[in-house]
C-alpha cells in the first residue's frame, strides 16, 4: 500500500491535502472537511461530469466520490502525480476499478456497515406494502375511489409463515434476516459462502445453494448481492418465470440486478405478484411503463437516506482520510476481489 509523506503534501502551501468532495453531504460534516482539510466541496449538488472528474484527479490528492461518479480505469490513469486516495462515501466500490487504482499505488476506501439498518429497515417496509397491497390500495383512497370498508376488499398477504429468500447475506441480508424473524417469516438464504451454523441458528436461515431452488420456493425473493459483472441481470426472464405466481420481489441492493424489462412483462401479465424497487438499472432515469404497474411499489433510492446513516457515513470518510494523511492503512481500505 502506498501512503502519503510530507514530501507528497509539500506542493500544498499549508500542507493540508487538496480534497475534492463530487456531491453535497451533510453541513457538518463539509464544515469538518473544511477544517481540516483544503476542501473543494460540491455546493450544487451537481453530479460532476466526466471531464470535470478527471480535472478533478489532477489537481486533487484526494477524491471523494458518490456511487454516482464511475472512476474508471481511464480517469485512473489521468490522475495527477499526487493524487493518492479515492475515499468512496457509500459501501459499495462497483463504481470504482479498484484493480487499476491499486495498480498505481492508489488507496481506496469506503464506508462499510453505516446503512446497514437504513437498508434492511427500508427493506422491509417494501415487504409489508408490497405484501399488504399498501400502494395500490393508498392509490385508491387518494384519487376518491374508496367505497368504505368491506370483507373481501383490499385485501393482501399476511407475512407470518411466508417464505423469506434473502440473495446475498451479507451486512445487509444478515439485517434483514434479523428483522424478518420478527415477523413470523421463515428465512432461506443464498449466498457465495455458506454462514457458519451457530449465525444460521441466531437467524433461523437455512441455506439454499441452487439459486433458481430458492426463487421457485420463495414467497418474497429480496436481493442484497453486488452486481454482476457487465451489467448482466441476476434476475432475469427465466428467472422470474420461476418464481410463484403470487410471489415478491424486492431490490434494495443495486438496479443491475433485475432485468426491468422482464420485470415489466412478469406483473403485466400476473406471472409474479409484485415488487419492490428502490434502485433502478439507469437511475435517475426510471422507464415510465415499469413505474405505470399497479403492483410495483417504486422508491427514489432511499436505502441509507437518514441523517444518522448519511452523517456517519462522512465521519468514516474523513477518519480514513486522516489515516491516510498520517501515514496509517486506513481502517476501510478496499482492496481487489481474488478471482
């Protein structure tokens, strides 16, 4: 790993390092970058462009990018001589070729666990409404259209003894799981690596290794896995054409994940029962017909939106790059993935 010297810091004036920061964060937490580093804050909240990143990189020692900036080998490769740090504001790195930063002695970082409980919270909320029909049926009462109370109206699905399948257990799915036995539902996971015993005890999960099993048995399929490589859809036609009739499926982890197209042909037709969607494959660009479908409840990606979740999340950025600055391998360091 490589680590910045006061020779590196000595271009800058005051020996602070220049840190760019691409989109708004919390007031103060850009009041502490600013105090303690010379900080180039995103007052717009503009995404910044392509041209703009790597303008950015050249100048820059350190970077702080969104999951909205893709830093890739190309902008990599045109960063400046002292640029030395990309200190990602988000767990995920999917935005970032991390392989390449690290090829040119660059530090990547991110911030790991700080939406955990967001995400798994968000993430049962679109169970319950998609599970309830709380979308359709709160569509109903505010365009005039309710009748009253009646036995067999606006009715849905109750969750206890419902089959829960969680793709991916990791922070986020194993938050989940937790929730979920709350609920009554029974838990089936799918993961890279199976959990030890006494976790799959604590969560009441039973492991599931063949992925389609899992889709065909579940009652609600929730993803939280990275996404695949080159886009290709984890969830895609004949996936969902798997899946049981009256079945869920919520996205809370990254838009790539399903096949949207497929997915509006499956509730169109009734082929699944709903679904939950808080990421999309083209965001902020949401295709109109898929947001058209009574049986999709659809979300402006609100996974870590809260205060607590957003304000650490920047705390963690600027420890790491205090490390950094000081000579020390930064707690979240991100290294490449083995093959």
């Amino acid at each position: 790993m490589t680590l910045v010297t006061e020779t590196d810091l000595a271009h800058r004036t005051d020996g602070r390092p220049r840190v760019v920061v691409t989109r708004r964060l919390l007031p103060a937490v850009e009041a502490r970058m600013a105090e303690l580093f010379d900080a180039a804050l995103n007052l717009t909240d503009t995404p910044m462009s392509r041209d703009a990143l790597a303008e950015a990189m050249r100048e820059c020692d350190v970077l702080v990018p969104t999951v909205t900036d893709r830093i890739d080998s190309d902008l990599i490769a045109q960063a400046g001589e002292h640029f030395g740090m990309i200190a990602n504001f988000g767990a995920g790195t999917e935005h970032i070729d991390v392989e390449a930063a690290r090829a040119r002695g660059i530090v990547v970082t991110n911030t790991p666990g700080v939406f955990t409980d967001d995400t798994a919270d968000l993430t049962l909320a679109l169970i319950l409404f998609t599970m309830r029909r709380f979308g359709e049926n709160q569509a109903v009462l505010h365009a005039g259209e309710w009748d009253g109370w009646g036995p067999s109206a606006m009715l849905g699905h109750a969750l206890s003894g419902k089959r829960l399948g969680i793709v991916g257990m990791g922070r986020i799915g194993q938050a989940v799981a937790h929730r979920a036995r709350a609920f009554g539902l029974e838990v089936t996971y799918h993961n890279r690596r199976r959990l030890p015993s006494a976790l799959e005890t604590m969560f009441g999960a039973r492991f599931e290794s063949d992925l389609d099993r899992l889709l065909a048995e579940s009652d609600i399929i929730t993803l939280h896995c990275p996404a695949l490589p080159n886009g290709v859809p984890l969830i895609d036609a004949n996936r969902l054409a798997r899946m049981k009739p009256t079945a869920c499926l919520i996205n809370t982890g990254r838009g790539q994940l399903v096949d949207e197209e497929a997915l509006i042909a499956a509730l169109s037709e009734g082929r699944i029962g709903a679904a939950g969607l808080d990421v999309f494959a083209n965001e902020p660009t949401v295709n109109p017909r898929l947001l058209a479908l009574p049986r999709l409840v659809a979300l402006p990606h609100l996974g870590s939106a809260t205060f607590e979740g957003r304000g650490a999340a920047g705390e963690r950025v600027i420890a790491n790059i205090r490390f950094w600055v000081d000579g020390h391998r930064p707690p979240d360091q991100v290294l490449p993935e083995l093959p």
